[in-house]
C-alpha cells in the first residue's frame, strides 16, 4: 500500500488515480498515523516552500516523515515534495526542510521566465531502479520557480535544461525526488510511479517474511 500525505499542499487525487492506473493501491493519508499502515509513501507538494513546511508542521508530519524514510521504507518526494526533502529553502527567506537529502533550494537565475512551466526532456545521468525502463531525454511535465542543488552530486539521477543544467530527478538509498510532475507526464511519468510502486511491493513482501 502507498499512502499520499495530505497536508493542504498537493494534487493528491491526480497522484492517487495515476498509482491506480498503473495497478497499485493507494490511499491518501489525511493523519500522521497513517504512515503506520502503508509501505511506502509519496509526498506532492505544490506553492512555496514555506508554506509547505508549515502546513507539515501544523498537521504534525515532520517528526513520523523523518522516522518514516529513515526506516528504509521507499519514499518520493514530487516538485515542492521534492524541494522540501532538502535542507534549506531560500524562497522568502532561509526555511529548514526535511533534512533528508543534502542541499538547499534556490531560485532561477534572471534572464529565464519564472515559473519553468511545461513539457521538458530529462537527460539520465545513472542507473536507477526508479527509472527503469525510462529512455533518457524522454519528457515530462514541469511546473517550478526554485530548483534544488544537491551537496553530493551522486545524488543527481537526471537532469533538465532551462537555460541552466538543474536536477530533475534526485534519489539516495530509499529516498527519491522527481522535480516535474510524473502524475501530469503520460507515459513515461506513469512508468516512473509504476517503479515506484514495485519498490514499495518489493519492500513489503520482504518485511512480511
């Protein structure tokens, strides 16, 4: 089972509906006790990183999110979901994120329009079992002013170009982020979730034994 977490912040139905279409169950979490039912969970995200960090905060997610995916139980992060596994975000001011990933996230440069909306091709830079079966330079569906610079580089799965190189997809051990928005990016956004879903299946069965 994946659980969505609800925390005002994302499209959690679209997420919920392409999981289903692609054959896994999914629910969406509405409390932090629902981590305890789920083997695997995915974290949307859509507006400032600020803002979703309080809305995480007030639902009281912070703390069983952490416990959660330092489990080793698979996690992923999606756009703003992606963002606030980093460190620190510098939208409106210096915010803590989640800690999980290494790394600030910062605003595009001047000289490009804001927010990078639209369809982009990802270029992938290593093997992952979360893009498997994924062709690089295949596109997908972006909607993001901020982008996010990793301290280690080996953590940077894919990469996108919007005038600069940023990191498109991030992962490192159990923990993964996508900056576009695999729910809103037919096919190959359907096959990452489809991954995602069969490392959460694998994950599962394993613990059981």
């Amino acid at each position: 089972m994946i659980g969505i977490v609800d925390y005002g912040r994302g499209n959690l139905r679209s997420v919920e509906k392409a999981l289903e279409k692609v054959g896994f169950e999914a629910k969406i979490m509405t409390a932090p006790r629902d981590l305890q039912t789920v083997d695997g969970v995915i974290l949307p995200g859509v507006g400032a990183f600020a803002d979703a960090m309080e809305g995480l905060k007030q639902g009281e997610w912070i703390e069983p999110i952490v416990e959660f995916a330092r489990s080793g139980r698979p996690f992923l992060g999606i756009c703003l979901g992606m963002q606030v596994l980093y460190e620190v975000g510098e939208e409106h001011g210096e915010h803590a994120g989640l800690g999980l990933l290494a790394g600030r996230v910062v605003k595009f440069p001047p000289g490009r329009k804001v927010p990078h909306m639209g369809w982009n091709s990802v270029s992938l830079l290593q093997p992952s079992r979360l893009l498997e079966e994924i062709p690089s330079e295949s596109y997908f569906y972006f909607v993001h002013s901020f982008y996010v610079l990793p301290e280690d580089s080996q953590d940077i799965l894919g990469t996108s170009d919007y005038g600069i190189v940023f990191p498109a997809v991030v992962g490192k051990d159990n923990v993964w982020g996508a900056q576009f928005h695999p729910e809103k990016s037919s096919p190959w956004g359907l096959q990452l979730l489809s991954n995602f879903g069969k490392l959460v299946n694998e994950y599962a069965a394993l613990s059981s034994n």
